[in-house]
C-alpha cells in the first residue's frame, strides 16, 4: 500500500507485524527489529508472543495522529456535586463525570471488625 491512512491503519486490527508498521512509517523493517532487539524502540510498546513481535495499532494511531485537538468532556464551570464516597477510599482526584473534587485526600480507611 503506497498511502497509509488513519482508516487503512485502523483496519488492519488491533496489533500489526513489524514489516507493516516500517512499510507505514516508511522505514526498513530490519531497523526495527535492531531498535527493537536494542531496546531502543520506544515509540510504541511492543509485544512478543513467543518469537512473534506485534504492535499495537491503537499506539500507532496514537504516534501518528494525536496532535489533533481532543474536545474536554468536563464542564467549564464544575456543578455541586452530590456523589456518595465509599467509607474505605477517598481520592483526592476530580470525578470524571462532574468534575468535582472529594473532600478526603487520599485516605484508606480499615473495614469495621477487620
């Protein structure tokens, strides 16, 4: 394939073979295997079945198309939140839904009679 697109990468399924992944970045295959074989490669993760290697295609999609804007899901302004906190672990991070932060920071609590 001489034009790799978004849609043509993502169709190849979740994991690619080497000698795909260097045909896309334009690459001979045997530097990616040296880099690999080094590990040097870190541009995406790498995974070895055995003596297969595959690549993730979600991280190859990711090297070469995430410098488009992502839209924020969370509100501008954060609404009072109302969510019930588990009586083990409060966090001190914002809900994804609301955008809120709970009060406790990082606390785990023991169970009662344990």
């Amino acid at each position: 394939m001489s034009t790799w697109t978004r849609e043509a990468i993502t169709a190849l399924g979740p994991v690619t073979d080497v000698p795909t992944l260097a045909a896309i970045l334009d690459v001979h295959k045997d530097t990616v295997y040296s880099a690999i074989r080094r590990g040097e490669w870190t541009a995406t993760r790498v995974l070895t079945l055995g003596r297969k290697i595959k690549i993730p295609t979600r991280d190859l999609i990711a090297l070469l198309y995430d410098s488009e804007p992502v839209s924020q899901v969370n509100p501008a302004v954060p609404s009072q939140c109302h969510h019930t906190e588990s009586p083990q672990v409060t966090a001190s991070t914002p809900h994804t839904s609301c955008g809120c932060t709970p009060a406790g920071s990082a606390v785990i609590r023991p169970l009662r009679g344990a």
